[in-house]
C-alpha cells in the first residue's frame, strides 16, 4: 500500500484521514493495515511515533462501521497515552457519527464516566486498573467487544497490570480480533500472545539509521548537593523546551519549586498529581506556555510532544530500560536532540548497568562524559526571587476544611502540610513516591484484589465534611 486512498475505506473515514492530512501511510500502517481490515490478528513491534494510533484506529473504526453489534477496546497503560489515543480516535470518528469513544481512567471521578457509558459507546479506550472497577461494577460489560488492542503491552507489564490483563481477556469474546503493540518483545509478552493471539501476523518496524533519532548524550558528574546550580546554569544556556527526570515524586515537587522561583516557567508531573493538574501540565508543555516540565518516569513513555529540545535527568532511572525511553522524548519528528545526565556518585553502579544495555541493543552511542567543576570555584547562585514559587499550584484542601482550618476547629496544620508521600504507596514498600508512581492507584482495581488496597495515613474529618469531601481531601 503507497497511500491510503488505494484502500477500500469508508467514504467517512476516508475524509477524516483527509482531515488529519495524512496521505502516505507510515511503515507500520502500510505492513498492518491491509491485512488487519481482512480480519488477522496482529503483533506488531514499533515505537511510539511510528503511528501506530492510526495503524490499529482504522482497522477498528472499519470493523466497526461493517458490523453495528461489534464494539471496540483499546487498552493502554497510562493515563496521557489514553487521552492521546482517544484524541485520535476521535479525529478519525468525526465523520463517522454513534461510536461514541469514551476514555476510562483512573485519577478522576466515575460519575462522568458512568454518564459517558450509559450513551452506549462502541469504542473504549481505558487504563486497565479502572476499566477493571468497572467491570466489577457492572457499568461495562464486555461481551461485544470483539475487536481489542493492547498498545505498549510492555509498558503494561513493567507496571504490573498482567493479572489485570489476563482477566480481562476472560471476559473478553472468544471470537474477536485482537492487535498487540509493543516497542520490545520480552518473554512475557510471547507468552501472553501465544495464549490469547491465534495465528497473529507478526509486523516489526526497525528504525533505519535515517529514521534514527539525533539525539547527542553527555553526562555531568556531580555532588547531589551539586545538582540545583548546574540545572540552573544547564537550563540558562539552552534554547528550547526542557523536560526533567527526577527520580520521586517529591524531588520533581522540590526541583519544580526551585526553578519558580529563579521566574524559569515550570511545571510538574507525576502520579501524586490529580488527572487534572496532569493534564494541565502536560498540555502547557505542549503548547509551549510553560518551558521546562518535570516528571518521574510516568511521562518517560507514550507522550509525544515534538519540541522537546532537551533531556535532563536530573536523577538516573531506577530500572536501566527506561533510560532508553526517557532520552526519546527528544529528538522527535526528524529534530535533533540532547540528552544529559546527572551522575553522583552513588549512580555510577546505575550508569554502567546504562551502558551495558545500550551496547547489548547495538546503540554503541557516545557519550561526552564531563566533571562539573567543584562547588568551591564557582560563582555564587543569584539569590531567587522571593515568593515567585507562591504561583506553582498549590495543594488546596476542600471547602469544609478550609473553613475548618480558618475557624481552628480541625488540628491540620494545612500550611505545614508533608510533601506528598502517600495515600498510593503501600506499608510494606518503601516510602518516596517511586511506588506510588509505577502502580498508580487510580489504575488499579480498587475493589477487585483486597492485596492493592492503599494504605491512607489517619486523618481526621473535619467538622461539617461529608464523608466523601472527607475521601477526596
Ligand atoms: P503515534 O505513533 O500513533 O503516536 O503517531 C505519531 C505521530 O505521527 C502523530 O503525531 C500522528 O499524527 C502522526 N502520523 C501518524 N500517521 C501518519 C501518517 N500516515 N502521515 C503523517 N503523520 C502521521
């Protein structure tokens, strides 16, 4: 296939993918398509980026439109990566009216969501976690959906969510075309296939050198207590949008407010984050209304926003894949990009495992190993300006505590309060965020396994609360 116009697509569709402007098909959709609108399931091996939204949209939306009783399920492992894919579908939907495609996420409130489902859509695009509280629920049944993608599959894995899966799949028709994506191909992921994916096409999208990203890697050995006057003189003398990695929830709260209040427009995401100030982040970035955004790992995959100039990790990833995605943020749709790591001493035991990857996947990559100059011989930091941090968004509790706290009759010290530590991590992890990001609570089942219950530090209720202003505070 050399354009999407040799297919045999529905004149509605066809406009919307018109509307998009997209002619030529990428890669993956030429290899995938024609054979997954006859009917094959499908495994595919491609990156994010590579167009596989519309590689596995199209196929859906014109299996749809033939049979009015199918239905379809697109499952995905985070929040952004719902909101964008559903973004897609939505595009390619626009001329196509009663499909109806709902997102089901967790991290904000059911009562939408059980509004959304009530008007019958035929296309869900959800995190599994919440896609799973409503099955238990029964606002979704899963009987007609016969047509199911499971995008960034090991993405899904790292996260925890295959128990999640797998009970999904039970619910799901025996008959169905299924399509699975994923950027590696672990063990797990083969087994998985051979268990639900009968006879699947196998598709594998290896980026060209051409099609290589440019991204140029340097490190900064450095004190941790080093770390904030290099980030500042590292962001001064760069052009372009910046995303930090740190490696807590709390260290991204702490760097964001720092850079504040030297007036650096920035941002933070990650899982201690309601969906909504998430979204506002991200979609700031996005637009370029803010220039730096710091994130743990939840943003390492899946988000593609183009202009991303920069990567600093500010802290080295826990798990050493991640590097690989965290450095892919940049670099995107054709631009050239650079990577810079922060290495303490503690890392270095972290950067060989880096290293030892990146020659085991053949990216013999070279990297500009550089030690910042000792704290001792450099100038002294500007003093920041006072109070600019005051315009990061705070943490505001709801309106009976607030008035609680105003007429001292509750013993919060709201303007004391602890850095975000909790309600999402368990007692038998360690405490720091880190947890609580890799198994969002809001994508778990909340009901379905007792084991993933969170664990909320006491609190009191404050006088006049409802019992769920209480919950949501
Ligand atoms: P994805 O991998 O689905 O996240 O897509 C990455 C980017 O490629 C998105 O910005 C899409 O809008 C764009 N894209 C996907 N398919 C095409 C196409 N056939 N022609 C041009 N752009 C495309």
């Amino acid at each position: 296939m050399k354009t999407f116009s040799e297919l045999n697509l529905v004149e509605p569709l066809k406009k919307s993918i018109e509307a998009l402007g997209f002619t030529i098909p990428t890669p993956i959709q030429a290899l995938s398509v024609p054979a997954t609108l006859l009917g094959k399931n499908m495994i595919g091996v491609a990156q994010t980026g590579s167009g596989k939204t519309a590689a596995f949209s199209i196929p859906m939306i014109t299996a749809l439109i033939k049979n009015p009783q199918l239905n379809g399920l697109v499952l995905v492992p985070t929040r952004e990566l719902a909101d964008q894919v559903c973004e897609v579908i939505r595009s390619l939907t626009k001329f196509v009216p009663l499909l109806n495609p709902v997102m089901l996420i967790g991290g904000v409130a059911m009562g939408p969501q059980f509004r959304d489902l009530k008007r019958n859509p035929r296309i869900i695009v959800a995190t599994p976690g919440r896609l799973m509280d409503h099955m238990g629920r029964k606002s979704v049944r899963l009987i007609n959906f016969g047509f199911v993608v499971l995008d960034e599959a090991d993405r899904m894995l790292d996260m925890g969510f295959l128990p999640q899966i797998e009970r999904i799949f039970l619910q799901l028709p025996r008959q169905r075309q299924t399509l699975l994506f994923s950027a590696t191909m672990p063990v797990q992921i083969l087994k998985l296939t051979h268990k639900y994916i009968e006879n699947p096409l196998q598709v594998k999208i290896e980026s060209t050198p051409e099609q290589a990203p440019k991204i140029s890697q340097k490190t900064i050995e450095i004190s941790q207590n080093n770390k904030n006057d290099i980030l500042l003189d590292e962001i001064n003398t760069r052009v372009g949008s910046i995303l930090i990695f740190t490696g807590t929830q709390h260290r991204a709260d702490r760097v964001a407010r720092f850079l504040l209040s030297y007036a650096i427009k920035s941002d933070r995401i990650h899982g201690g984050r309601s969906q909504a100030q998430r979204k506002r982040a991200l979609d700031e970035f996005r637009s370029e209304t803010i220039r730096v955004l710091v994130a743990t790992d939840i943003a390492a995959r899946g988000i593609d926003v183009d202009h991303v100039a920069h990567v600093i990790n500010y802290d080295l990833p826990r798990a050493s894949e991640d590097y690989v995605h965290r450095i892919g943020r940049t670099g995107r749709a054709g631009r050239e990009g650079q990577a810079l790591s922060f290495i303490s001493g503690e890392d270095k035991g972290k950067w060989k495992a880096i290293q030892r990857l990146m020659k085991q996947s053949g990216k013999h990559d070279f990297v500009e190993q550089v030690v910042a100059a000792p704290a001792s011989s450099r100038a002294p930091r500007p003093a920041p300006v006072q109070g600019l941090e005051r315009t990061m968004s705070p943490h505001r509790p709801s309106a009976p505590y607030r008035k609680a706290a105003a007429d001292k009759k509750t013993s919060r010290p709201f303007d004391r309060r602890e850095p975000y530590a909790g309600g999402r991590e368990r007692r038998d992890q360690p405490r720091g965020g880190f947890y609580g990001d890799q198994k969002e609570q809001g994508d778990r089942p909340s009901q379905a396994t007792g084991a993933n219950k969170p664990v909320f530090p006491r609190r009191e209720r404050a006088p006049g609360a409802t019992r769920r202003e209480f919950k949501r505070w």
